[in-house]
C-alpha cells in the first residue's frame, strides 16, 4: 500500500457563498468523506480558510519574512487536502476523479 | 484556541535526492522543531514528494482530465502541511517564524460549525 495527499483545489471566493449556496456540494461532500474513511481509505484531512486569510511566513536573507497574502496569487488554490492509502498512484487517481467537488492534485507522500 | 494548517513551503530544494551537509542541517533542524512542537501538532500531516511527482485531475465541461504535473508550476511550493492548535493568529505567526526551513503559508481551518 502506498500513501498520497490529495490536494482540494478551489477558485478563489467559493468560500464566500452563502451557507445555503455551499449546502447541496457540502452534503455531496460529507457523504464522499464517510464512505471512503469507512472502507479505510481516506486517513483524515482538512479544510483551509480562503486563500486571502493566509499569512506567508518566508526566510529572506536569513531572516523570517511575515507578508500577508498566500505564498503564490492564483485563481486556483488549495482548498484543503485528504490523505489517502491505496495500493498505487492508479487507485489514487480513480479515488481523486471520484471527489464531487472540483479539481485534484495528487502527491505521494515521503515514507520516513 | 483555534487550529491552523501550516503549509511548509518548498523552494525548489530536492531533500530526497542527494542533499548538502547544509541542506541536511536543516533538514535535521526540521526534525528537531517538531519535537519541540509535538503537544501543539493535533494532525501530523504528512511530507509530500516533489512536485515532478504530481498528477492533476481536471474536471472540465463534464470531462476528467488527468495530466501530469502540478496544478501550478511556481518555484515555491506545498512540501508538506501540518496542523497545530493555537491560541490565535498571532501565535501562529510567532511560531511559524521559528520554522528551520524556507517559508511557511499559515491558514486557519474552517470548523465543522462555519460550513
């Protein structure tokens, strides 16, 4: 078995909609997350706040930078992230192209 | 207390293949922070492979398209993520500016009650 990270893709201001607007895709959402987690295969994961609460800590010139705003401007963005265990990066695949809600990047995780 | 994603930011250096006694200092100072931070870390996460070892899943128009590659190419990106609970931002930040390696993206988790 083998572990990845899916990353949640979102466009920027999907979090803004109203709670009733996100309802029908939070439900299709949920019932994706319980399903999977029932049958062992997603570990557990997360949803970030939009892109523009984030804070970017950085090292420049050897000191810590604080700037806000994420670490890249795009209208494409991390949204949150699963993690998953599968036998292989095709299994991977066919559990991201299964996510109801947007876009999906995959990566594999470092094994220590 | 809240809880926050640190999002550790990679800049284009490969740890996994053949590291500097430098870039394996830091790498052992990485280490060492999160020993230092275990009893704030609520979820571990996870290291991620570099970003030549994505694959992106596009749903466009009612097709699904996977590529290979990252959703972005950028000279900065997610190696890894944690998530640590703090009392506040500021806090967030403090900590985050102790962190060994390049950079670190901070953004609080949405709770089960905001959605």
């Amino acid at each position: 078995m083998a572990q990845y990270v899916l990353l949640f893709l979102e466009q920027e201001g999907w979090k803004d909609q109203s709670k009733e607007a996100k309802a029908p895709a939070y439900a299709t959402i949920g019932k994706w997350w319980e399903d999977l987690s029932q049958k062992g295969i997603l570990k557990g994961g997360g949803e970030l706040q939009p892109m523009r609460t984030a804070t970017t800590v950085r090292r420049v010139n050897g000191t810590m930078k604080v700037t806000e705003g994420p670490f890249i401007e795009s209208k494409e963005h991390v949204g949150g992230f699963g993690m998953i265990e599968v036998p292989d990066l095709d299994a991977a695949i066919r559990v991201a192209k299964s996510w109801p809600g947007g876009n999906v990047e995959v990566r594999p995780i470092v094994v220590h | 207390m809240a809880k926050y994603a640190f999002l550790f930011l990679d800049d284009g250096v490969d740890y996994q293949a053949a590291p500097t006694p430098e870039q394996q200092k830091v790498y052992a100072d990485i280490f060492k922070w999160f020993e230092t931070n275990g009893d704030k870390i609520t979820d571990g996460g996870a290291e991620l492979q570099p970003t030549r070892t994505a694959t992106t899943i596009r749903k466009t128009t009612g097709k699904t398209i996977v590529v290979d590659g990252p959703f972005i190419e950028a000279k900065e990106s997610v190696g890894g993520f944690s998530i640590l609970e703090l009392p506040n931002k500021e806090a967030a930040v403090a900590l985050a500016k102790t962190w060994p390696g390049h950079g670190i993206e901070i953004r609080r988790i949405v709770e089960e009650s905001e959605r």
